[in-house]
C-alpha cells in the first residue's frame, strides 16, 4: 500500500512542480502572443515538459506553425533542443496534449519528431508509404484533431520517395500492389509533362507527382472529413502541405 502511494506521488509531483513553476514565472496567463514568442525565441522554455492542455489551447495555428518552422532551423543546424526524457514520460503518463498531427511516410530518412525538433508528447505523427489518407488515416486525424484538440494538420512528402517512385513505375507486389493504388490520382494529375519524361529518372517529374501527392491528400482530407473540413472552415486548424528535402535536412512549405 505504501508502494502504491509512492508510486502515485511520483506520477503527480512532476506536474504540480510544472503548473507551479509556469504560474511563478508568468504571473499571468499565457496568450497567444506570449506563446508564440516562446516558441521563436527560447527554444528551451518547455525543453523538460510538455505543453500544459491551458497552453496548448492558448496557440493559434499559426504559432504552432512558427514552432515547426524555427524546430527545422534548429535541425539543420545540428542544435536541436536538449530533453529531459525522464520528466517528460513522468509529466505525459496521466494525459496528452500534442499540438499537431503529422502524415508522413515511413522513410528512415524522415524522422518525424526530429525534423521539427519536437519531443515526446509533443506531436501525433502518422506514417504510411506515400503518405495518403486512407478512412483510417482520416480517422487518425479526426481523433488527433476534434477529441485531442491538436491545432495543425501537416502532410509531408519527401524527395526521393521510394512509394511515388514504385507507383509511376505500376510495381505490383502482394499488398504493396494496393497501397500504391492510393497514389495514382497524383500520378494523373501530374498529366502536363510528355509521356517520355514521365519516368522516375526525370526528378522533376518525380518531385511534381510527390508534390500533387500532396496536395490531394490535403484535397482527399476536406473532402471525406467533414469534421476537419469544419474545424478549417472555422479556422480552428491549419492543415498544410510540406516537402521534406533528404539532400538538407529543410522543409518547404508548399502553397506558401
Ligand atoms: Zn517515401
């Protein structure tokens, strides 16, 4: 018994030290603009915890945009926030409250949390070949979005990507065959280059398809969730297109 309530004081000290130490040093709440400064300019504030539900509801799309933005900064210079692991499992185990939900593809080269200088508890990250919203997918991010409340929905292509490349190429394999599948619209909708330089020695007809890949997965997202097309719609989330570049380590933005 006395183990048992050793161990709950464990799990809850972490957090009553968090909530204490943010209201000492802020002496106010936090809004949106004071969080936004945060984020461009003192990547360590939060470095040992994750964000509070009152501080994550406090950022606006945009702010969690500007955080990803000055995060793959700090990851192309090699100087990517130093966490306290520990106090994050200790302060998360009870809830979670990540700011944003990521599509990516499951490329070794494309470390999701990394490439934002994000740290546990800090994201929902969701990793598929190609990086397409099937219904599950899109119920991934209903959950991540209208019952976690995360503010940004970003879907990252990446150069060079192994699946856009198999599915100009029509590879057929096992479950593969079908996977692929879910990438052709972006194929037919990269129609504006000669049918010869459709290939995947021609990079930048590759890149087009990745980058149209993209930006039906946004379009597939509106379309078939009406609960993230209304959240958009209110402007409740951001969802965004990005491009992850493996030669750099940089993200580009699209539609920017
Ligand atoms: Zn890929």
């Amino acid at each position: 018994m006395r183990k048992l309530n050793y161990l709950s004081l464990l799990l809850f000290v972490p957090i009553l030290m968090v909530s204490c130490g943010e209201a000492e040093e802020k002496n106010e709440p936090l809004d949106s603009t004071e969080d936004a400064q945060m984020n461009t300019e003192s990547a360590q504030w939060d470095a040992d915890v994750t964000l509070t539900q009152e501080q994550r509801d406090a950022l606006t799309p945009a702010d969690v945009v500007a955080e990803f933005k000055g995060g793959n900064e700090r990851f192309i210079k090699d100087s990517l926030t130093p966490r306290n692991r520990e106090a994050r499992i200790e302060a998360t185990a009870g809830a979670q409250y990540p700011k944003a939900m990521i599509l990516s593809c499951i490329d070794s080269r494309v470390p999701v949390e990394e490439i934002f200088d994000q740290g546990l508890g800090d994201l929902f990250v969701g990793r598929i070949a190609g990086n397409f919203a099937d219904e599950e997918m899109l119920g991934s991010m209903e959950f991540a979005t209208k019952v976690a409340g995360s503010k940004v929905i970003v879907v990252m292509g990446h150069e060079s990507c192994g699946a856009i490349k198999s599915a100009i190429d029509n590879v057929e394999l096992g479950n593969i065959t079908t996977m692929l599948g879910h990438i052709d619209p972006a194929i037919e909708m990269t129609e504006n280059f000669p049918e010869d330089q459709r290939t995947i020695k021609n990079k930048e007809y590759v890149d087009a398809v990745i980058k149209n890949n993209v930006k039906h997965t946004i379009d597939k997202i509106k379309t078939d969730s009406p609960i993230i097309a209304e959240m958009a719609q209110n402007g409740e989330i951001n969802i965004l297109g990005a491009y992850y570049n493996v030669d750099t380590g940089s993200v580009e933005w699209l539609d920017e």
